[in-house]
C-alpha cells in the first residue's frame, strides 16, 4: 500500500494539494474524464472540511489493489444527517449542499463516518488495468467452438 501523500492542510494549502493530488493519480494511471471527476471530488472534500471543521484537516492519497484511494479527515462537529445522504440534488437557488451531491456521483465509492468528534471521507476510483506487453502475458486466451466447427458452442481454455 504504497503512500502517495499524507499532509495536514488548511486552506492555504488547497491548490497545491489538489494539483498534488492530480500528479499523483495521473501517474498511477488515471486519465481523462475519471482523473478530473477524481480531482474535483478529492477538492470538495477537502473543501468541505476548510468551510464547515475549523479550517484545517488532514489528507492522505494510497493505492491498494488496483484502486487509488483518498482519506480527509477533520475534528469538526460532524456532517448533519439531512446533508449525509447527498441522493437528492440540491436546487439551483441553493449555495451550499453540492459538495456531498457531486462527491457521491463522482468517485466509485465514497464513504462518510461523521461523528461529533468529526468526520473522514474516504473516495475510490478504480484504476485502468495494465497495460502493455507485461499485461498480454498474464491474460489467457479462450477458443469458443460448437460440435460441427461452428462457433459459439462450448468453451475450451
């Protein structure tokens, strides 16, 4: 489980943190459209705990079993239930409530312990598979056949 960044932050911190964070997960194989949904989820919830847990936290990136993982962590007085859920969209008019919304629908999984005491966010996103002359390696290939040389029928490896 390989440490990728492990840091206290404030929100002096927030841009370098975030293009910190964007390096990383590009070089462990995000790309396109999931590093930037990575990216931005990462950012609200390290954003959410600047603006709502006294200003500071602390932040760790890892990858564990082909996924990238991010933990923020606060000592605020915890996320209000009415906001936990994050399922339905805030409205148009609203200011604030985004955060938890846009974190749910961005990372493949997103899981809030939130307490008085204070609440950590932990974000996964898959990583892609290898790929290369080391990954067509390990893979097996399949012939499907049918009785009478037709394909389609049973398998065999």
């Amino acid at each position: 489980m390989p440490t990728l960044i492990a840091q206290d932050f404030t929100l002096q911190d927030l841009t370098k943190l975030r293009h910190a964070v964007s390096e990383q997960a590009r070089s462990c194989g995000l790309h396109g459209p999931r590093l930037d949904d990575f990216v931005l989820a990462v950012h609200e919830s390290v954003v959410n705990a600047i603006e709502h847990a006294g200003g500071r936290g602390r932040f760790k990136l890892w990858t564990v079993d082909g996924v990238i993982r991010s933990e923020t962590s606060d000592r605020g007085a915890g996320i209000p239930e009415a906001y936990l859920n994050g399922a339905k969209r805030p409205s148009d008019e609203s200011h604030t409530g985004r955060g938890i919304y846009l974190i749910r629908r961005l990372c493949d999984t997103a899981d809030f312990r939130t307490g008085p005491g204070g609440t950590t966010v932990l974000l996964t996103m898959r990583l892609p598979r290898e790929s290369g002359p080391t990954a067509s390696r390990s893979m097996r290939r399949i012939r499907v056949t049918a009785p009478g040389g037709r394909p389609f029928g049973r398998f065999t490896a």
